[in-house]
C-alpha cells in the first residue's frame, strides 16, 4: 500500500509542475498574441512562428517519445516472440526525422501554412480536405488523451515538453542500475540468446517468412510519421525553414537516444526470475501483460522510491505526447474546416474556444480507448496504419508534384482506404477479405505477413500521378470538354498561371522599353 501512496504523492507533485509550468506559458502566450501583427489564433497553433531551434528540439523530440514509444519499444523486446530486432521505434523515428528534414520541413515552412491540411485545401479545395481529415483525427484519438494542450496553446505545450523531456530521460536512466543489479536478474549480456522462455533470445530474430511484415511494420512507422499534424506544426512554428530543418535532424538524434533505456528495461524484464519477485509467476507474458511489462518492472524489480520515479517518467511521457497530439487535431479541424467553412467570420477569440472545445472532445474520445486491454504495441502501430495507407502519398504527391490534381487525389484516396478496409484489421476484430501471400491463420486471428500496407501506400501513389497526369493532359489538349472540370481544378490553375504571368510580362515590358530607352 505505502508504494501506491508514495506513486500517487509524486504523480500528482509531478503534475503539479507541469500545471504550473503551463499556466506561466500561457501568460507568456498572451503577451506574444498583442505583440503578433498577424492573426492571434496562429500564436495559439503556431506559437506566432517563433519558436527556437532548443525548444523546438525539446518538444518535437517529447511529442515523439510518448507511452507508445517507451512501452511499446519495451514490449517488443521482451516479448518472446519478438525481440530487439522487432523494436522498431528508435531506427524508425530516427528515419522519419532525417526524411522530414530533407522533403518537407522546407517546402512546408517556407509557405507559411499553417497547418498539415493548408496545402490540401490551395490544391484540392474543401471537400477533399475535409476527407484527409478523417483518417489524420481517427489516428490522433487512437491515443490516449489528456488535456492540459487547451491552456496556452502551442507554447505551454512546448515549454512542458521541456520538463517532461528531461524527467523522462533522468528518471529511467536512473532506475536502469538498480534494475540491472537486482538479485533477480540474470545478466543481459547472457540472456541475449536465452531468455526467460529458453527458447527464444531478448535479441529476436527475422526469418524469411517474417520479412514482409517487418518490413511493413518498419517502413510505416518511419513514413507514416511524416503525415502526423505534430510534426508539420513543430516546423511550421520555427522562425525560419532553415531553423525547421535543423530541429528535425537534432530530434532524429534526441528520439533515437530516448529509445535506449526502454530498450535495456525489456532486456531485463526477459532476463529477471519473476518467481523471485512479488509478482510470481506466471511472468507477464504468459498472462498477456506484456504491453505493461515496463511499469511492471518498475515496480516489482527496483526500490521503492526508484519505482515512484519511473511511473512518473511514465506519466511525463504520456503527457508529453498527448497534449501536443490533442492540440494538433484541433488545430486542423479550427483552421481548415470550422473558420474556412462553418464560421468564415469568426473573431479570433471565438477560434481559440473551438480550440479548446475541440481538445476536450478528442480528449474524451481518446480517454475511451485508455480502458482498452489491447497490446500497447499494436495500438501505437494502428495509430500510424491509416496515415502510412492513406494520407502520406497524397501529401507527397501535393508538396511535391505540381501537375497533381483534386481527381488523382480523390482517386488514390478511395482506392487506399478500399484496400485497408477488404484487408482486415485484427486489433479492431475486422476479417480481411483480400488474402495475401503468406497469410497465416492462429487461433481463428487471419495474420498478414506480406508487406500490405506498403503495396497499398504505393498503390495509392501511383494511382493519384498516372490519373493526375492522364487529366491534365485531357484537359489541356481539350481532349475532355471543360465543362467536365466539376472540381475547377483547371479553370483555377490557369488563373493562377495567368496571374504569375502577367507580372513577369509586365517586367519584360519595361525591360524593352529602358533598353530602347537607352538606344
């Protein structure tokens, strides 16, 4: 009982803090809204674009090192059937950061969206907007929510992250030794071929008939990372594309770094005797506790006061990631569906209510599926499934591709979110109707080990520049009658291109006329 008491004590100090600290950034979000020339909503969402490069490594780094990311790296390698080489989280984050850096921090930020759906909404309108939304909020309520974001806005989110960030990385380095040294525990260094199974090695392996699915499970935590409103927020904050570049390579580091100690947490908790233990037997995995193997080795392998530590490093990196995930959300669904459509007169003090509103809601959304007793692991990959699927090839395809169109778009999308649907989700009790090669049926649960996500993403890609590129040239050698254009997607463009030309002519005008001026 005395552990539960000392837990409770140090959580409720430790947030404490954090609400502390997010009520003086909240002030401090204020008085940047009356020296912010522009609109103060942006303050809110954008933190008024001047956030630097330190804070902004410290949140982008915090938002990524959520409970997901700790436990579900914690998970995988103490799970029997798994191990090291199926942690994915660490190798993949560090991926996503370097790829964000390169092809889209620039682009993003140097058009000064505001947030990840800004683009949609210039190339494709409101409609197709509105449907990129879908998958990006049901991605962001898969996880589990608080609601400390609705304070102050993007810069209380920041400055907590700073805290949280630092508790998180002391706290479990902290208790590594004493977890190492517990009498309980047989040395790693042993056990890496041997754990507590003897039969499976804390380290895993990858056969070939399990190479698809590593695969799929890799590539769509580092690409799907790349369609999370969290990050384009992050860089869309910064004070300049150069700056925005910087805090994602820095963060590619930083997240890879955080990932160690719940790497070294679960290669204790395959090597500890868990009959020593208060805990008994049988150990976590055999009673389908794996996704809580890292607070349970907090608490059964490490002193008491190193315990109350680590379920606080816990705590902090649930916040961590919640409240800049909530802030997120609602931040595309103000910006781009409620003041582009529902309220386009709203004052900016009426879009800062939605905001919090709609964190609320999210949060109490998200809140449900905290009670869900479902692999830690599977819930943070199924919160990245319909952005890798769906989402990231269209935003490549608009920041990247000048000739992609609202068709190409609305095609690939259908044909993503078709395919995802017929091909079964067994978290969510779905049976697939497209069977892969190399399906495996356990216990009645249909498990695909091709790479199916990936084939899908690559399918929508293709689909949306071969359609794309077929339109437009329908449309431009009048093969297809303009009065066809029901999306005016072309009608638009050639205003747009008749306006970028008219000052370029303009120029060439004058130029004639000076240099026949000087003759």
């Amino acid at each position: 009982m005395a552990v539960h008491v000392a837990g409770l004590v140090a959580v409720i100090a430790f947030y404490a803090v954090i609400l502390l600290t997010g009520i003086l950034a909240a002030r401090k979000s204020k008085k940047v809204e009356k020296k912010c020339p522009g609109k103060k909503s942006e303050v809110t969402i954008v933190g008024g674009r001047n956030i630097n490069v330190l804070i902004g490594v410290f949140t982008m780094t915090a938002t990524w090192v959520g409970g997901g990311y700790i436990m579900g790296t914690a998970e995988a390698v103490y799970s029997p059937a798994q191990g090291l080489v199926w942690a994915f989280g660490p190798p993949a984050y560090l991926l996503n950061f370097l790829l964000g850096g390169l092809f889209f921090a620039k682009q993003m930020r140097s058009k000064r969206y505001v947030t990840m759906l800004d683009p949609f909404q210039n190339h494709y309108g409101q409609l197709f907007t509105t449907a990129i939304l879908i998958p990006a909020l049901l991605s962001d309520i898969l996880w589990v929510a608080c609601i400390l974001a609705a304070l102050g806005g993007l810069y209380a989110v920041a400055y907590t992250d700073i805290i949280q960030l630092s508790f998180i990385f002391v706290s479990l380095w902290l208790c590594i030794p004493f977890m190492i040294l517990s009498p309980v525990v047989t040395d790693i260094a042993q056990t890496a071929h041997l754990n507590q199974s003897s039969v499976h090695s804390w380290i895993g392996e990858v056969t070939l008939e399990n190479a698809g699915k590593w695969t799929d499970d890799f590539l769509m935590l580092a690409l799907g990372g790349l369609a999370y409103q969290s990050l384009h927020q992050r860089i869309l904050a910064a004070a300049s594309s150069s700056k925005a570049q910087v805090t994602c390579f820095a963060a590619a580091g930083f997240s890879f770094i955080m990932g160690i100690p719940s790497v070294i947490i679960g290669a204790v908790a395959a090597s500890a005797d868990w009959n020593q233990t208060e805990y008994g037997l049988p150990p976590p995995y055999e009673r389908g506790e794996a996704g809580n193997v890292l607070p349970l080795a907090l608490c059964y392998i490490t002193p008491t006061w190193v315990s109350v530590l680590g379920i606080g490093a816990i705590a902090a990196a649930v916040m961590s990631s919640m409240d800049s995930t909530l802030l997120s959300s609602a931040s595309m669904f103000t910006q781009n569906i409620y003041k582009t459509t529902l309220r386009k007169q709203a004052s900016d003090r009426e879009l800062k209510w939605v905001i919090k509103i709609s964190v609320l809601l999210v949060g109490l959304a998200g809140t449900g599926l905290a009670f869900n007793k479902s692999s830690i692991l599977a819930l943070w990959l199924l919160a990245t499934d319909l952005l890798y699927c769906v989402v990231t090839p269209q935003l490549a395809c608009v920041v990247h591709l000048r000739f992609a169109n609202c068709y190409g778009a609305i095609s690939g999308y259908l044909i993503a979110l078709l395919l995802r649907m017929l091909s079964g989700e067994p978290a969510l009790g779905i049976p697939p109707v497209l069977l892969y090669p190399g399906w495996r049926e356990e216990d009645g649960v249909v498990t695909q080990y091709f790479p199916f996500r990936t084939l899908i993403a690559s399918v929508s890609l293709a689909v949306v520049v071969l359609v794309s590129w077929l339109v437009q040239l329908g449309f431009s050698h009048q093969l297809i009658p303009q009065s066809w254009d029901v999306f005016d997607s072309f009608k638009e463009k050639m205003e747009a291109e008749e306006e970028e030309e008219r000052p370029m002519q303009t120029f060439n005008d004058e130029k004639n006329y000076v240099f026949n001026t000087a003759l």
